[in-house]
C-alpha cells in the first residue's frame, strides 16, 4: 500500500512539473463577437492570430505585443474604436494568473505565469 502512494505520488508530480504545450485550439473572439451584424466574422482572423500567441504565451513583453497586434489588426479592418476596446479587454481579461482558457499561455498547464519560450518546448 505504502509504495502504491509512492507511486502514485511520483506520477503525479511528473505531470505537474511536465513542460509540455497542449495542441493548439482558438475560440474566435472569445467572449467577443467575431464581426458586426452586417459582416458576422471581420476580425475573427484577428483574434485567431491572437489566439495563437496567447496559447504559446511567453514573456509580458511578448504579450504587450501580441495585444497591440490585435488592436492593430482590427483598426485595420476599419473599426479603430472596437480594436480599442479589444485591446482594453485583453489588457484586463488576459492575464496569465486568471485560471481562464483565454489567459496568457493557455495551452500550458496551469499557472505557468510569464515564462521566456524555447523552441524546444513549442516544437516537441
């Protein structure tokens, strides 16, 4: 019984301390629309690339970038004032320490906080 626990035990603290990225996954918009009424997906392909950069996650720097990217690419498609409240909302909603599936990082385990990406743990 006492090596079953053991066991047990050196299991679950390989999973925990395993420095592995889920496969990648997008939500759009997340709590946002993808588009207006009119044209139901107009930034979706923004939020997409976002997300792509919140899974992977890195550095706060890195992040800053991603988030002003987003509101870059939704000004770009002609809506200055929507990419404005984008970028408020992921500046607020996207932190790392929130236990949300849109947070900084999201394809890793949780917490993994602001943590410098290697290509080694991207590309397994």
């Amino acid at each position: 019984m006492r090596y079953l626990f053991i066991l047990s035990f050196l299991m679950f603290s390989v999973g925990i301390n395993a420095e592995e990225i889920n496969p990648f996954t997008s939500d759009g918009c997340s709590a946002f629309p993808d588009g207006t009424f009119k044209q139901k997906e107009l930034w979706l392909a923004c939020c997409t690339a976002h997300d792509y950069a919140y899974w992977k996650g890195g550095t706060y720097d890195e992040r800053l970038i991603a988030d002003k990217q987003l509101r870059q690419c939704v000004a770009k498609v002609g809506q200055p004032q929507i990419a404005a409240l984008m970028l408020a909302g992921v500046r607020v909603g996207g932190s790392p320490y929130f236990p949300t599936s849109f947070r900084w990082g999201y394809g890793w385990s949780y917490p993994r906080g602001y943590k410098a990406l290697t290509q080694e743990l991207i590309y397994k």
